[in-house]
C-alpha cells in the first residue's frame, strides 16, 4: 500500500544565526467527521499511541454513563478530567472537590507521583517542605473521573486500570466508535498513569477530534456527552493544561472555535468546530519542542486559526533560542506544508 511508502516530513528546523541546527520530523493528518482524508504530511497513516489525547474520551465515558449528572461535577471539574495539568493550585483544588463528591480519599488514585508541571508550583512546595502526592500528578483529574465511573455503576474501584476492566472497555468502545475503528483493532499499551493506552493511524485519531468537535452523525447521548466535555475544555483552558502551556493558550485565543489536547511523546490533536475537522500529528523523535510551532503553523494552513490568532502566540509559534545571557541567538521555526490527499 501506498501509505506505508511515506516518510516523515520535515516539520520543524532549529536555526542558530544563519545555518541550520537540528530538524524534528513528523507526519500529520487532517481527516473530516466522515473519515475523508483532507491533507496529509508525510504518513497520515502511521501509527502511534495517543497517550494524553485520549483523556477527552474519557472523560465522555464519565458523561455518558451518568455520573456527571449524579455527582453534579461542574465544567471546571470535566475540564480538569480532561487535562494534563501541571499541579497549580486551581487543579488540585478541582481533583479533590471530584474525589470528595465520589466519597473517596487521594490515596484511591492508581496515577503515581511526579513534582508538579509548573515551575512555580513546584518551588512552593519545596519552600513548604511537602512531598508531591497523587494529586500532584498530571493525570489525576483523569484518574478522579475514572474512579467516579466506577461508583456510580457500582464497578470496583480496585483493578481499574486493568484493560479488562469494564471501565476500560467501556473507554475503548468510546474512543473506537469517534475514531471510526472496530474496538479490536486499538492496539493497547500501558500509559506513563498506569492506564491503559491505545494506538491507531494518525488518521483515526484526526477523525475521532473531529467527531468530538462536531458529533451530529453520533447517537444522542453520545453526542451530548461530547459537546459537555468540548465546553467544559473551551471554557476552562487553564484546566486542560496550565499557565503558558499550548492546550490553555491555544483555546484562550481560538476561544469556540477549536478544542485541542496533547499527549507524550510529540503527540498533538486539534478538533475545529465550524470546520468539522480533526488535526493529529506525531513528531517523529517525541520531541516537545516542535510541537507548538508545528500546531499553530498547521492549524494556520487549515484556516483554523487567522493571522491575529496566530501572532498571539508568537513566542510558541516561532521560539527563539536564547544563549546563557538570555540573548537570542536562534530560532525554532515550523517548515512543514500540507497537501491536499488527493
């Protein structure tokens, strides 16, 4: 098949003064609710896992079954399920007020621990000689939310990382049924969480983002459950991610107009409302560094963001590389082009 013939693509150089430094490669692809493939970069079809953009699909499972409505979680508590958070207070204070309303202490979240994302949060917790906790963690809102599925359909709490578990299934299903894919077929591997973690073509995973931003052709409450949890990111950004970080900057400024997510390792997706349209790409080398020039740049092409927009993230769209005396010296600029799949 033609698909497995293409390469990566240049999609981000790193220029020190006038000479090239370092390349990122990648493959993208911009794929419609219908599952037509619109633009490609390099391989559309190449697989990867979808790591944190998968938490949105998630948390619809949350919606869906009910137990949003039963708990009376609020949007910044959806959002938060949603989220890569970087451990501000605002997103403690969120994951907590979950675990509260479920009847659950922090010691039921199976995410592990890490320092705070944020550098500020992380020095006051220093300052305050505490330890980071599961709450800490970037995850735990995903965890919350899990584990208040789990309560409400009287599922155990115990296990519920296990890809067996009814929890899991129930996630696959979800995820399959945006992407377009026969649960089956989502390979699974085991998230930096603990939780289970799906890989498809870059193209399913473009396709379930523009499900999730316009899930009309959806069954009812599948499709409800889906415009709670895109409102829930486009109204609490700073939720989804955190001070400074691309998912909060990018749907501050895009305001309805898109909702985007994440995930490790140079993974990115972007869903465009009016459009119907879904963007998912994967740096090649997992490099973080590229992703926010080649997101803005992409989403540009695409007409999903206008030139004001993107100036509005100059310092993510086009970094410069500082020396030691913090003078500029370079710059990360995205390179890569769409084209059209035809």
């Amino acid at each position: 098949m033609i698909e497995d013939t293409l390469l990566p693509a240049v999609l981000v150089e790193v220029v020190r003064g006038k000479g090239r430094e370092s390349l990122h490669r990648g493959d993208a692809a911009v794929v419609d609710a219908a599952g037509k493939l619109l633009f490609r970069l390099g391989n559309p079809y190449r697989m990867a896992f979808m790591r944190s953009a998968a938490k949105p699909f998630h948390a619809l499972t949350v919606l869906e079954t009910g137990a949003a409505a039963r708990y009376g979680f609020t949007p910044p508590e959806i959002a938060v399920m949603c989220g890569s958070h970087s451990g501000e207070r605002q997103h403690l204070e969120a994951v907590s007020s979950i675990l509260r309303k479920v009847g659950l202490e922090t010691d039921a979240l199976a995410c592990g621990v890490h320092p705070p994302l944020d550098a500020t949060a992380a020095r006051e917790l220093e300052r305050a000689g505490e330890r980071p906790g599961p709450l800490h963690n970037n995850c735990s809102g995903k965890h919350a939310g899990m584990l208040a599925a789990c309560r409400h359909l009287g599922w155990p709490t115990q296990g519920y990382l296990d890809p067996e578990h009814p929890l899991q299934v129930r996630n696959r299903g979800n995820l399959a049924l945006f992407a377009g894919m026969a649960p089956e077929d989502l390979e699974v591997a085991v998230d930096g969480c603990g939780a289970p973690v799906w890989a498809m073509p870059l193209a399913s995973m473009a396709r379930a983002y523009a499900r999730l931003a316009q899930p009309a052709e959806l069954p009812e409450a599948i499709g409800r459950a889906a415009r709670a949890v895109t409102g829930a990111m486009q109204a609490h950004p700073e939720l989804v991610a955190g001070t400074g970080r691309l998912c909060t900057r990018l749907m501050q400024v895009a305001g309805g107009k898109l909702v985007s997510k994440s995930g490790a390792e140079g993974v990115y997706c972007v869903g465009t409302v009016g459009q119907g349209w879904g963007l998912a790409l994967k740096i090649e080398d997992g490099s973080a560094r590229a992703v926010p020039p080649a997101v803005i740049e992409l989403l540009q092409q695409i007409g999903a963001l206008d030139g004001h927009e993107t100036s509005l993230m100059a310092d993510l769209h086009r970094p410069r590389v500082l020396d030691h005396r913090g003078e500029p010296c370079g710059a990360i600029r995205a390179t890569g082009r769409l084209e059209p799949a035809g």
